[in-house]
C-alpha cells in the first residue's frame, strides 16, 4: 500500500502524516499498532505504549475531530522514544498522602510540555500547529466550573503551565488568567511562569538537557513541599530495542 493509502482504524491518512508513520516505522523495524481508546471524550487524543515485545502502540480517539494531528503527536513522541529521551521512574515514595502512581502521574505533566517542545518544530515544519490539540481543550475550561475542579493546590502551577506554553489563543489564555487569579491561583501562576520560561529557553535540547529541565520545573512546581534529583539515566530493554530510563529520586523539601 502507498503512503498516500496508509489507513489508521479504516481512516485514510494525508500523504505527509502517512510518511511520517513509515519513517517511524522504519526506525523501530515493526508496523505502529493502533488501538481505539475507549473515553469518547471529544477532547482526549492518543497515548503511546510498548507492548512486552516492544512494538510500539498507539492508542487514538476516534471522537476527537483532529485525529489525525493525534497521530502527528503521538508518533512525534515515539520518534523521541527511539532517539533515546527518557522516560522516567520514581526511586522512592516519601509520603502516604500519595497514592501509588498519582505523584508520578502528575509529574508526567511537567515532563510532557519539555516533549512537546522539543518535537513541535518538527510538526511545525509539516505546516501544522501543535497547539491544535490542546485549544479547545483551554477553550472547555472556560466553561463554568471547569477551573473550579483543580482542587489540589500542587496541580496548579502544573496546570497553568501548559495554558502558557500549549495554548496560543491569547483571547483564552488572558480569559484563563482572569480565572485562575479570582480562584486564587496566584502564587501558583507565579511558578508557571517560571517553569515556561525555562522551557521556553531550551534550544534543541539534548535527551540529557531534556530530563535536566524536566527536574529543575519539577523541583520549581513542588517547591517548598518536595525535592527531586536526577539520580541516573540507564538503558532499558523494550524487546529489540534499546530505550532510556530516568530515575528520578523524591524527598521532602
């Protein structure tokens, strides 16, 4: 089949994203398997996995309408897999306020947006705008009560972050700010914009700049609660292939 036939879940992909998935399929040596997610939420995109033998997955919402920029994503994100950035474990717990995963969990969204800035040139250069996928996502949490859900005071910086480096409605972004200050988010918004403003200052990050930056936002978001260092970063074994692993240590501040 050519690249301008490749189908994703009986969908036909445009002849760009279509070579952008052999080339990532060259890289790994196997074809991407792609999966339906089962949220239907009109707003979630994609998330990427390896099976135990190593071949790479792709999980897609069908509901969203920019399903094929959620291809574009998520095959971004392997591509970085395979140029060895890594993906990140937590050596230790350090309280038992938290449940297993959700610290973890809630780091991923310190750790994605330095990601997505190192590959959004590379969409960019596609002619497409990374900042697709996450607008009316920014635009939902405008609605009455959305904001009002984030009530975890350390998700705050975390979250206001990504509106300053994901969203590129200044319209949404000034609408969001308003928001996030009445809720009283203004120390939070504070380390936001420090945190943006380190990764905004990445300049073709190396993997290892990439999981530096990805400890210094993380140490700036849980300030004054947490402290985290970058003990290591040691190869993995996915089936044939060789991939990065981060071990991040956590103490109390």
């Amino acid at each position: 089949m050519a690249d301008s036939e490749r189908l994703v879940l009986g969908r036909s992909l445009t002849g760009d994203v279509a070579a952008l998935l052999t080339d990532i399929e060259k890289m790994y040596g196997c074809e991407v398997v792609f999966k339906p997610t089962a949220d239907a939420s009109p707003f979630l995109g994609g998330t990427c996995t390896f099976t135990p033998d190593g071949t790479p997955t792709i999980e897609i919402n069908g509901h969203n309408g920019l399903w094929e920029e959620v291809v574009v994503h998520e095959l971004q994100h392997l591509r970085l897999r395979k140029g060895q950035y890594p993906s990140f474990e937590l050596e230790n717990r350090v309280s038992p306020f938290w449940k297993p995963g959700i610290l973890r969990n809630m780091l991923y969204e310190v750790y994605e947006p330095v990601l997505h800035h190192v590959f959004n040139p590379a969409i960019r250069a596609m002619g497409r705008n990374p900042a697709a996928l996450f607008n009316a996502m920014f635009r939902r949490n405008l609605e009455p009560g959305e904001m009002e859900k984030n009530t975890n005071r350390m998700a705050w910086a975390l979250v206001y972050h990504r509106i300053l480096l994901e969203c590129d409605e200044p319209e949404v972004r000034e609408a969001l700010r308003v928001r996030c200050e009445g809720l009283g988010w203004g120390e939070a918004i504070e380390r936001a914009k420090r945190m943006a403003a380190e990764v905004k200052a990445l300049t073709e990050p190396t993997p290892q700049q990439a999981a530096d930056k990805f400890v210094r936002n993380a140490n700036i978001a849980f300030e004054d609660e947490y402290q985290f260092a970058l003990v290591g970063i040691e190869p993995v074994q996915k089936g044939p292939h060789t991939e990065q692993k981060a071990t991040i240590s956590v103490s109390e501040a």
